[in-house]
C-alpha cells in the first residue's frame, strides 16, 4: 500500500462517504517496506495536481514522514517532447516525492476510518476492503457537486 | 425476490469462490487486453488517476504507463497476482464497496465483471457504484463554466448473448442467465494429467440491455459497440436536472 494510493482511498461504507472524519484514513500498527520502483519524473508531475496534498500530509506524517505545508510546485512539461529538462532543485523535489509517494510501502498493519472506526487489514501490502454484510447496504448520492 | 444476503451467497459460491481456485490457471489463459480497453485506455490524458473494478490478474494495468490505476477485485488470491504492475495499486474490494470518495477520479474500466452479478437490481448498483465515484459532468446551470472534457469517463465491457459464431453458440432469445463450464487441467506427479470443471454464474447481456442498465443507473452513454462476443459502453455521470 503506497502513500500515493492513500490520498484516493476512503471508507467502503457508504454511511461514511459524506463525513470529512473519512478521509484519509489512518494507519494503524504500520511496517514499512521501501520498494525500487522505476523514476519517472513526467509520471510524477502528471499526477501532482490530482493528489489531495492535506491528506498526503496527514498520512505522511502520521508515519512518522517530514513533508511540506504546501504541495511543491513543479515545472510544465512540453507534451510534444520526449526529454525533458528538469532544474536540479525541481529532480530533487521530484525524487524526494518518488520516494515517499510510490517507493514507501506499507506493508502489514491497518487503515482506520476516522469516522466508524472500521479497520481495513493490510497484508503483505494488499488491503482488504470487504466489508462483513451488514456495513455494505447499497445507497446512492446525489448526482451534481458543484451546488 | 431473492434477499440481497442470499444473493451475495450466491454469487460468493458461483463466482468468488471459482476465481479463487481457477485464479494461477485463469491468469495464466488472460494476457492480450480488448482492443477497445486498450484504445480506452490510451486515449486518457496523461497522469489521469482511475479504476479497475474486477482487476483479475492485472492484464490492463501494463497498457498506459502515462496513467495511474487503483485496480480492485473481490479474488484476493487474482489481487496477489495483479499486485506486480508497478507503479499501480492493487487492493481487493467489493464493486457495490468502493472505497473512493465520490467525484474523485478520472475514469473507471469494467472489463467482464458485471456479468457476474445475479440480479438486475445489483448490476444496477454496480454500474451506478462505478459512476459515483467518476469526476462528474457539470449540470445544465453549470456547464458554461465547466470544462466538460474533464467529466470522468467510464468503460463497461459484459459478455453478449448474440454469440452464435461462438464457441458457446448462444443466441437472441436463449436463456440470459447461465452457468459456464471453466475447466481445469491438471498435470500432477500423484495423479498424472486430470480434469476439473468448476461452474461460474454470468448474465449474458442482450443487444441494447447495456445502455439500459447505464441510463437508468444515472450515466449517459456516449459511445458503444459489440466487440468479439461482447457488449461495451463507454458512458459519463447524466448532468443533474
Ligand atoms: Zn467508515
Ligand atoms: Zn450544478
């Protein structure tokens, strides 16, 4: 389970899904593994903006990680090229994010829900979120957000 | 009707529990993705973040490695095997329990899951689970000031009952809802080569059912075709009223 994952990840139980105490979830009892995934630096800058940094942070630092207030700003990319020229400053935000974000691994240990309190099990780095029968009624929310 | 419980008993004996046995033999027969998912998958914009819902052993997780997938499936033994994609994730969950918030992401793929789901009302629900969690389109209100290329988009793909150039030779006014033979070959030292058949559950979607079973689940379908013994739609959130 990667710290990336976390900030895409809430509740299974749909009562939950409308609280703010749902997300991110909490680690629980975590051991940490770091994995060697490729360095993709285009991969990284691409992603950025669609991670919610608060909860990165959340979770981060709850295992025990340093990270800044802000989410780093990081240079636009040129589509169209296939190299890219990165500042020495930006690789080195940019690495330090491939460390924590993808190459951080939990490996055994819990997701807690801030909200019910369920605890989701993590084990050899795959966590499980099926709920016993009684959480997981079926309901559905209302269509448009922007109101 | 059947209770929802005794529907989840079901299929967790008819489907889940099938997968978890055929999952080594199973993955190793599934390798080339759909054209269509991969042409879905290719046309995302770069660092879109998405699902698999109903992963198996991963096999769509290697086609855009410009994307970022959260691929799910209720087989933890099928999960173990998808785990390997880097940099993607896999966990196991349930496709009525996705645990995403709702309007977070990009897009959805739905390759050959809804099929398993025993009841009409459910496959509702797991189609109307999937668009839940997808970037929603803007409402009529707001769609001047929203860019509507940013909508989520997902991609349903269900096995057809128009296949009668298929191996199974099912066809227009068979029965929909059947039992499928997988069967198993066995090569060990104690008994030699042997057989086994496990039977799994699908609905076999009827021509246009698809887009029926996505409109009334809140979507709009805005692309869909037959592909090899298959029904796909590709659909987004309906704008609210
Ligand atoms: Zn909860
Ligand atoms: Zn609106």
């Amino acid at each position: 389970m990667k710290i990336l994952t976390t900030s895409f990840l809430t509740c299974a139980v749909k009562a939950c899904k409308s609280s703010p105490l749902s997300f991110p979830l909490h680690y629980k009892d975590a051991e940490l593994e770091q994995s060697d995934i490729a360095y993709n630096p285009r991969f990284l800058i691409n992603i950025l903006p669609r991670i919610d940094w608060d909860a990165v942070r959340v979770t981060a630092t709850e295992l025990g990680f340093t990270v800044p207030e802000e989410k780093p700003e990081l240079p636009a990319l040129d589509a169209s090229s296939s190299t890219d020229t990165i500042e020495p400053a930006d690789e080195k935000t940019l690495r330090e994010l491939h460390t924590l974000l993808l190459e951080t691994e939990v490996r055994e240990g819990k997701l807690v829900c801030g909200n019910c309190g369920h605890e989701y099990k993590i084990k050899e780095g795959i966590a499980n979120f099926l709920l016993p029968s009684h959480l997981g009624e079926f309901e559905l929310f209302p269509f448009c957000f922007l109101h | 009707m059947a209770s929802m419980t005794s529907d989840e008993d079901f299929e967790r004996s008819n489907v889940h529990e099938v997968y978890d046995q055929i999952a080594p033999h199973f993955s190793s027969t599934r390798y080339k993705p759909w054209p269509i998912v991969e042409r879905f998958l290719l046309g995302l914009s770069d660092g879109s973040v998405g699902l698999d819902v109903g992963c198996g052993n991963g096999k769509y997780l290697t086609v855009n490695p410009k994307i970022f997938v959260l691929a799910s499936d209720r087989s933890e033994k099928l999960v173990r095997i998808a785990k390997q994609h880097q940099p993607h994730t896999c966990i196991v969950a349930d496709n009525l329990s996705l645990p995403h918030s709702p309007s977070s992401l990009d897009f959805v793929i739905s390759i050959a899951v809804v099929h398993h789901l025993s009841t009409s009302t459910r496959r509702g629900q797991a189609i109307a689970a999937m668009l839940e969690v997808l970037k929603p389109s803007p409402c009529h209100e707001h769609s001047v000031s929203v860019d509507v290329n940013r909508a989520g988009k997902a991609l349903i793909y269900v096995w057809a009952l128009e296949q009668k150039h298929s191996r199974r030779g099912w066809d227009e006014g068979d029965d929909q809802d059947v039992m499928v033979p997988w069967v198993m070959k066995q090569n060990t030292a104690a008994n030699g080569a042997s057989e086994k058949t496990f039977n799994r559950y699908y609905h076999l979607y009827r021509r246009g059912e698809l887009e029926e079973d996505i409109q009334a689940a809140g979507g709009e379908v805005i692309e869909s075709g037959y592909e090899k013994d298959n029904w796909w739609a590709i659909a987004v959130r309906r704008p609210a009223k």
